[in-house]
C-alpha cells in the first residue's frame, strides 16, 4: 500500500508539471473512493508535504530531484532523531537490537539504491525522477517504522 502510494505521488507530480488544473487521485481500498489532492494533503506527514510545495514551485526534473533529495535529508534527520529517542528510552541490550536492525537496514538500503539506479540507464529525465523517488521512498519508509515503534513503545 506504501509502494502504491508513492507510485500515485510520483504520479500525480508529474501529472502537475503536465497541467494547471489539480489532478483528481484515486486511492484504491476495498471499497474504491475518489478522494482530491486537497485531501490527500491534509493526510501528508510535514516532510512530504514540504517536498511537494517545493515541487509545485519548481517542477523541472532538476528542481523535482532537488525537492526530493532534500526531503530525503530532512527523514534521516528523523531517523536519528528515532533512533536517540530510543536509545533514551529502551533498556540497553533492547537497544543495541535496534542498533542491528539499523546496521542491516542501511546494507539493504545501499543494496535498494544500486536497484534503482538501474532506472538512471533508461532514455529520458522522467527516469531519473523514478531513481530518486525510490530512493527517497525507502528512507521514508524507515523513518516511518521508527516513528511508529517508538510511538507505541512510550505508550
């Protein structure tokens, strides 16, 4: 559903680069349902609603990558700042389990990285926007998980 999500995102901003009207999203559930950008925004986490303002900005592929990779930074920054959370708040050799989860996850993302540089050996800039938006996804993602383990580990 996550990987879904990015593929319409990337999508929809492309599509805005593509047109001046606002696009209309389809989100697929069990129940199929037409929900418009406005409310997809009101769903973004911060981080990603301050990558698609500065796409809507600059929407060149150099200016989309640039909004991307930034946003890239800002959910490492989150990552770190999960990652000492919960290196304040779990007993010790909890952490350091942690800690190997992340030593593994930043192999498998490098790993993830070489997949999608794979996308930069295609004709056309489009790709290159593809490379950078599955990079930035996976990123994202960890973030996300961390976030979330930490949320329901101070509950």
């Amino acid at each position: 559903m996550k990987n879904l999500l990015l593929i319409v995102l990337t999508i929809l901003f492309l599509a805005s680069a593509c047109s001046n009207k606002q696009p209309e999203v389809v989100i697929e559930t069990n129940e199929a349902q037409n929900v418009s950008t406005e409310e997809v925004a009101e769903k973004l986490h911060p981080i990603e609603q301050k990558v698609r303002d500065c796409i809507d900005k600059d929407y060149s592929t150099v200016g989309m990558n640039k909004c991307v990779y930034e946003g890239m930074k800002a959910w490492e920054k989150e990552i770190d700042k999960y990652l000492n959370l919960l290196k304040s708040t779990l007993p010790e050799e909890d952490f350091e389990k942690i800690e190997k989860s992340q030593e593994e996850w930043e192999e498998y993302k490098e790993a993830q990285f070489r997949v999608a540089e794979i996308m930069l050996k295609k004709d056309g800039t489009m790709h290159q926007n593809v490379a950078v938006g599955l990079k930035s996804g996976i990123i994202e993602e960890r973030a996300k998980e961390l976030e979330s383990f930490y949320n329901l580990w101070k509950l």
